[in-house]
C-alpha cells in the first residue's frame, strides 16, 4: 500500500489526482458518463507536445500542458497520448508513448508503455493501456467490428469543435476521417456531449472550487494590508501571486493582472511594469487553480486605499450592475438570454448619477458592451466550446460561471464644487455557482464594497 501511495506522488505532475477524494473513480465516471450516450466509438487526442516543445532553442515546463477535454476524462497532464472509449464493451483504452528512461533522465517520470507491465492500468484506473503507436492499427479494428453487423453504425465519434479550425483536435478529426474512409464511416463531433457533463462540476471539483477562493480571498486581503508598500504594478501583482501560490498547489489560474490608472483600460493588460500613482485606481484580475478548479476574480481598488467621489460613483454604478444581473441568474436561462442586463444598467445610471448628478461627461472605448459579462469556470478557466463559449448552454445547478461588469473610458464630473477627470477602468468579478433554486455568490466573501475595501487598506 506504501509502495501504491509513493507512485502516485512520483506522477503527481503528469497523472492529476487529488488528497481528499478518489480522482480514479471520478475520471472512470466521467468515461462511462459519455459511453453511455454514444452509439460508436470514440476517439480523444491529447496535446502532440510539450510547451515549446517543437523549437530548437525554446522548451519549457509548466505544471499544465494538456488539452482540458483530454485531461477531464483521464487526469493525463502529458502529451503524444489517445484515449478511446468502446461503448459496446463499455471499455477505455489510453494509449502512451513507450517507456523512454533517457527522457526521464532529464525531464523526470512519464507515463510510459512497458509490455507485461500493469502499473498504468492501476493508476490511472482506464481499462487498458497500450503502445501510442498501436492506436491507428486498433481504431481500424473497431471500425470493422462497428460498420458490420445487424448493429452497424456508418459513424465514430472524436471530440473537436465543430466551428473552431486549426488546433490539434482538428487534426485529429482529419485523420480519423482519412483511416475510416475505407470502411464508408463518418466523423462526428462529441463536443457538446461531453460539455452536457463537463460543465456541470461533480461535489468534488466544488469542493476544489471553494479551496480556489478561500485562497484567493486570504491573497487579496494580504494585498489590501500592504498596498502602501508597493511602488509598482510589478510590486503588487508578484506580492498577490506569492500569496496565492503558498496557500495552494502551486499554479495561478492564468497571469495577474495589475493595471494602474488608465491602463486598466486595456482588458487584457499584459505589461505589469508601470509606477503606481497616488489617486489613481488600480484594477487586478487574479485567480489560483486549486486541483484542476479555479478562481477567477477582479477587484478594482484605490492606490492610496480612499475613492475620490468620481471614482466612487462609477465603482458603485458598476458594483450595483452586477446585483442587477444576478437577479435573473438561476437554472433554466442561457447566458445569452441575459447578457445585456448590466451593460443596459450600467448606460443607464452614467445617465442618471453622471451626466444629469453631476454636470459630467464620458466616453466609452467600446459600444454596447466591452466584453461578455459571464463565461463558465471548469478545467478551463473560460470552460466551454471556444467557438461559441457555450454561451446558448441552459444553466444547470452543479455550473460555475463567472459575473464580471467592467466600464472603461474617460470620465468628468462636478462634485461638491470640485472638478474631476480621469481615464478610469474598473472591472467586478464573482464567481457564482448555479443551485437549484438559483445560485450562490461562493466569491462573496472576498472584499468587494467600498466601505469595506477602505477600511482593510487603513
């Protein structure tokens, strides 16, 4: 039992598995979820490489390099291997590169097919592993077995986007599709099958998600304690991911965000190098991936921990459009059923509060909107189809979606006698997970009223 325990942290980095449950049995479920719905079989590719693995002079190492669908279904964090479900015999069957020891000289332990051997049956807990290099050889002899017979199917199953070219998966496709055309077979996508279960978290990954913000709320609260400290958007944003990195496993959900002043008008603001000016605010997108779930949070605060009255009102107008949009959210309607609610909100009240309050004037970078104000949290931190982002999915309980308003742009106003201007972005992200009867705000304890975000910065 000993010797079991120590494989499986000698593979933690390329087989996932987690303390507090049974992550074998929850990957056979979720194969067997599929199975049930699928009349053929059914092919999955994992990532052909490594990061950087294809350039002579760049190759680097992060904890995750698979594809989230490859990774959902077996727990396999590696890449050059397949995964194929036989519904009819109600069998799963991973194939691996072959046992390479030189390679794990200098990278460390892979998954690796070794004739005789049942240790990767018994990790990873699929029906069968065999050579990478059989996997074209077997998927011919079950498109023999599938296109015969009185229960003859003219069809198999991979998964690939049907509205998103150029990846890996459609290679896939094209391949499978040039090995079955001797047997008159098709390919079709299993893509929206396997999302009707993915984006519906098991207890487990909830668990996982909870962990996420726990995490995340005691790295933010750290930040808003030391905020005077820091002379840099790179100052903050390195302080920010330490904190979330030694609380969790290790990962970040994606790269920080820090953006300072009118560089928080730039979504997906990258540099992270910039002075942090007194009076300006500063806006952080942030999150930990904790097991294979997320955070994903946005908070928009003042440098020197005190809202100018400006400032204020367009944080509260935003703020308040995000309690707007939550009233709707609940099992039954697809996210682009609601998306303009806060952004019709937020157009109204710089209206009211602004222009007709306060004598002021703005100009928007966007039209309508600036972005979407929801996407599904999961294995992937935007989790869904990347073609439409599952934005017409009906919402179920057991699904985590994001609720992020923001509003970026130039903005004026009189107040109490004093003139203000300023280029300001501000972004509000929860994450709320959708129950029965509507959802649950799991972010809610992260520090997000202006009361309270000025008095921890105090």
């Amino acid at each position: 039992m000993q010797s079991r325990k120590n494989d499986v942290q000698t593979y933690s980095q390329v087989f996932l598995s987690s303390k507090n449950y049974n992550s074998k049995k929850i990957y056979a479920q979720r194969r067997a979820s599929l199975m049930e719905k699928l009349d053929s079989f059914c092919v999955f590719a994992g990532m052909p490489v490594e990061p950087g693995g294809e350039e002579a002079f760049v190759q680097t190492w992060t904890r995750f390099v698979q594809d989230p669908a490859f990774l959902y279904m077996t727990g396999v964090n590696q890449a050059g291997c397949y995964l194929v479900l036989d519904p009819r015999k109600g069998r799963s069957t991973l194939f691996v590169p072959k046992k390479d020891p030189f390679k794990e000289f200098w990278v460390g332990k892979r998954l690796g097919f070794v004739d005789g051997e049942n240790e990767l049956v018994r990790l990873t807990g699929v029906d069968e592993v065999l050579p990478v290099d059989d996997v074209w050889t077997f998927v011919e002899s079950l498109a023999t077995a599938y296109s015969k017979g009185k229960d003859a199917v003219d069809h198999a199953f991979a998964f690939y986007y049907e509205k998103f070219n150029g990846d890996h998966n459609e290679k896939l496709r094209d391949k499978l599709r040039k090995v079955l055309r001797p047997f008159k077979m098709k390919v079709w996508s299993c893509a929206d099958m396997h999302f009707e279960d993915r984006l519906v978290l098991e207890p487990e990954r909830i668990g996982d998600a909870r962990v996420a913000q726990d995490i995340t709320d005691e790295a933010f609260r750290a930040l808003l304690r030391e905020m005077k400290n820091f002379k840099t958007e790179r100052d903050a944003s390195l302080f920010l991911n330490y904190e979330m990195q030694r609380r969790g496993d290790g990962d970040l959900a994606f790269p920080t965000i820090a953006a300072c002043g009118k560089n928080a008008c730039c979504l997906h603001y990258v540099k992270n190098d910039e002075a942090l000016r007194d009076g300006e605010l500063i806006l952080f997108d942030f999150g930990v991936r904790f097991g294979t779930l997320h955070s994903d949070i946005s908070r928009t605060i003042p440098v020197n921990g005190k809202f100018d009255p400006l400032q204020k009102m367009l944080y509260e107008i935003v703020l308040e459009s995000a309690k707007v949009y939550q009233r709707v959210v609940r099992p039954g309607v697809a996210l682009k059923e609601i998306g303009m609610i806060c952004w019709e909100f937020i157009m109204m009240e710089l209206d009211r509060r602004l222009v007709k309050g306060a004598k002021g004037s703005f100009k928007l970078l966007y039209e309508k909107r600036p972005h979407g104000v929801s996407h599904f949290i999961g294995e992937h931190i935007h989790e869904g189809d990347p073609g439409s982002r599952s934005l017409d999915v009906v919402l179920r309980p057991g699904m985590l979606i994001s609720c992020e308003p923001g509003l970026y742009g130039d903005f004026s106003a009189t107040i109490d006698g004093k003139r203000y201007r300023e280029s300001i972005g501000i972004r509000i992200e929860d994450d709320l997970l959708i129950t029965k009867s509507g959802f649950e705000n799991i972010s809610m304890h992260i520090p997000r009223e202006v009361e309270e975000i000025e008095k921890l910065m105090s």
